[in-house]
C-alpha cells in the first residue's frame, strides 16, 4: 500500500477514535457505559444537514451513537408519527447494516394498534430492544433488533438509525421521536430523552464516510459508463454496500456525462405506491412498492444529490394516462421551453462532473417481482451492457429506458422523438 494512503488512513482512523473518546469522557459515568451522548436522535440526517453517500432527498433518518457491554440493552420507546414508511437499522462502526424492522413489524404496547395495518388507528406506541448481537449470529427473537456484537476488547460501537419516507407532517419535533432506556444486567441505568437541537458532532457522520471511502470499502455506484447510452443495471455487489444503507432498498443506477445542447430522457411504467388514508398513513395491499424515486448525485466525493430539483419522489412524478413517467434532466442553459405535464425534470446540477442517476424501489410486495430487488439477485456479471440488458429483461415495462437526445430533437418532436432517434 501506498505511504500516502496509508497515513491518510491513519490520520481519519485517530481522528475518529478522538472523538469518540472525546465524547466519552464528558458524559456522566452510569450514562456513558452504553451510550456516548447525553440525548437520543442528536443527528438529524437530510440533504440540508449533510449531503453525502447518495441521500434520497425525501427521506429524513435520525441517528444515535451507542456503545454496547455484555448484559446491556436499549430499550426504545416511541409513538408512530405520519409517514409513508418507518425503519429502524442499526450499525456497525463502519456504517454496515446489523439488523434492522419496519413500521408493520414494530411490537406494539399493550392496547395500542398499529396505524400501517389498522387503516381506522390514529396513531399508537412501540417498543424495541436492542441487545448486542451473539457471537454465533442468528435471528433476533420477536422485539428485538441486534447491534453489533461485542469485540476482543470487551464493548461495541454501533449506531441505531430511525429512518422516515415522506412525512405527511412538514416537520417532526424532536419530542415526537422515541425515548431509549438504558439497561446493564437487568438494571436501569438512564432513560434518555430526544435531543432538542442536532448536534455540532454530525461532523462524525462524515468522518465515518470518510474512513470508509479511505479504507476501501466504499465503492461508488454509477461509474461513467463505456457505452454510447446511459443504461441503468444493479451497481456491483461490493459497490451496493454504502455506508448506513436502508435495508428495504435496492436500486439500480447508470452514469451521465455533460454534452452541451445535450439532455437525458428517462421513461417507464410507474409501479403503483399506496394512497394515504384520512390519518395520513399508507393503506397497504394494492401497491406494488411501498415507494420509489429517481435522484441525481455528483459522480465526485462525498457524492451529494444535486439540490434544487434533483431528486423526484413516486408522488413528485407526472404519470400519464397510459401510467408511465417521463423524466427530462437538463441543464440549466439546455432546458427545453416545450412543457409538457406528463413530463418530470430533473436538474442536471454542476456540469464539470459526471452524474450517477439512481432508481430506488422500496419494499416490493410478494408477487411483484419487475423489480431492482431482483435485477440485483439476477443482473450482477460486472459487464454494463449485458447487465444492462439482463435488468430490462427482469423490470420489463418498468425498466427506465433512457437516452441522450438533443435539445432542438426534444423541441420539435417530444420525448418520442428522442426515442425514435435511437
């Protein structure tokens, strides 16, 4: 290995472990055994508050640093709030997924119901254990949800995520998101309130990418593609493994670059999402995903969404009469004037560097198999084209066929015409 490397691996690896020693020696000693901080949730994670690793620009998650003993648990406590999907993962230091639940999953407290299955509930409670996970692995037992197992040194560190799709609500207080309860041996040691402000140690959000990206094990989807056209496949096996990844998730991507007077023109049937029931949650059973989208991300690190329109959600999405979508990403000085309502734009962004365009499918129901979940199982050779080819042959209809095409093109004649060029 390079020396340079070597020492920049250093470097964030030392400066990582500072701060959580840092953190550690500030807080009360019973407190501080399991947790590293005073308060739960202190990162709230947007594009807004830290635009890094491929954000969905819909999704908000909430994050809490934890350290775990033999014997220890967190017990979290919350109510359900109004969204179309909920998700707790919890983490290794190195942002890989544990083992994570979801909204009509969650154990419920004695006489509450469960909004996401009971369409007439207008809320109710929720509990959670986490316990460290046992060195053999294996399932968690009913309610519970493993951390990260407990090293050679005696303790874990590992993070939980609380992770929200689309809130029907504009904002969530921090005192609607849950409480932790701390335990060692059967003992309670703390229960620890929602944090009232984010804290300014997010910055270890972002040492945490950065030591994965120097260490190698962040690879990053949405490489320029060596075709003449962008071709959307499954990112390789090792490059799907990003840092905090949803669990219920799986995308495919293709790369773009900037051609002046040039734009991107993406089309396919739209899977159908569930509607929101007077209460604001999802009424679940006729939707073929619980949701997706379609983002566009800087191909440079720390590989943020383009703001300002560059990210569109199933219902930010025209869909037309024959149930398909159409997405034009332009730049600014190559936006077409011809506006058409069944038409969704996507910003182009910056463009000095190349683009990685992701198409994310949540949560599949059975039966419904023209998916990314599959084309991932399926489509993974590591050649572009015959992934390419192989995830068409899997999503059918639903694969996002795409094409560059010249801004007088669309003018004239339209999305069609840019497809009949081909």
């Amino acid at each position: 290995m390079p020396l340079s490397r070597l020492l920049r691996k250093s470097a964030l690896r030392l400066a990582v472990s500072v701060l959580i020693l840092a953190a550690l020696q500030t807080l009360h000693a019973q407190v501080s055994l399991p947790l590293t901080l005073g308060c739960v949730w202190p990162f709230e994670t947007t594009p807004d508050t830290l635009n890094v690793m491929y954000p969905d620009s819909n999704a908000i998650y909430w994050t809490t640093p934890f350290i775990t003993l033999p014997g220890s648990k967190l017990q979290i406590e919350g109510d359900f709030f109004p969204a179309r999907f909920l998700s707790i993962n919890t983490y290794n230091t190195l942002g890989a997924s544990i083992t994570s639940t979801y909204d009509v999953k969650f154990p419920l407290d004695s006489g509450s119901q469960n909004p996401y299955t009971t369409p007439s509930a207008t809320g109710g409670s929720f509990h959670l254990t986490i316990e460290p996970q046992p060195a053999n692995g294996g399932t968690p037992p009913d309610g519970v949800v493993y951390g990260p197992p407990i090293n050679q040194n005696g303790f874990s560190q590992g993070y939980v995520v609380l992770r929200s799709y689309i809130h029907t609500e504009k904002n969530v207080k921090p005192s609607e998101l849950p409480k932790i309860t701390v335990s060692l041996n059967g003992f309670k040691l703390a229960t620890l309130s929602p944090c009232k402000t984010l804290s300014p140690s997010i910055r270890l959000l972002l040492f945490n990418a950065l030591v994965r990206y120097w260490d190698g094990n962040y690879n990053v989807p949405g490489a320029t593609d060596p075709t003449d056209q962008p071709m959307f496949r499954p990112p390789s096996s090792d490059q799907a493994n990003g840092a905090f990844p949803n669990d219920y998730n799986k995308y495919i991507v293709t790369g773009i670059n900037y051609q002046k007077g040039q734009l991107v023109v993406i089309r396919g049937k739209a899977p159908k999402v569930p509607p929101l029931n007077d209460n604001g949650y999802p009424t679940l059973g006729s939707e073929d995903l619980r949701y997706w989208s379609l983002c566009n991300y800087d191909h440079v690190f720390p590989f943020p969404v383009v703001k300002d329109g560059g990210c569109a959600a199933d219902d930010q999405t025209a869909i037309d009469k024959l149930g398909y979508y159409t997405y034009v990403v332009a730049a600014k000085a190559d936006t077409p004037k011809r506006k058409d309502p069944d038409v969704t734009p996507i910003s182009w962004g910056v463009t000095a560097v190349s683009k990685a365009l992701i198409f994310r499918n949540m949560l599949p129901v059975n039966g419904f198999s023209q998916t990314a979940q599959v084309a991932n199982q399926q489509c993974q050779s590591g050649d572009v084209s015959a992934d390419a080819k192989c995830t068409a042959g899997v999503m059918l209809e639903y694969y996002p066929r795409s094409v560059y095409c010249s801004k007088s093109v669309y003018e004239q004649g339209g999305w069609e015409a840019c497809f009949k060029q081909q």
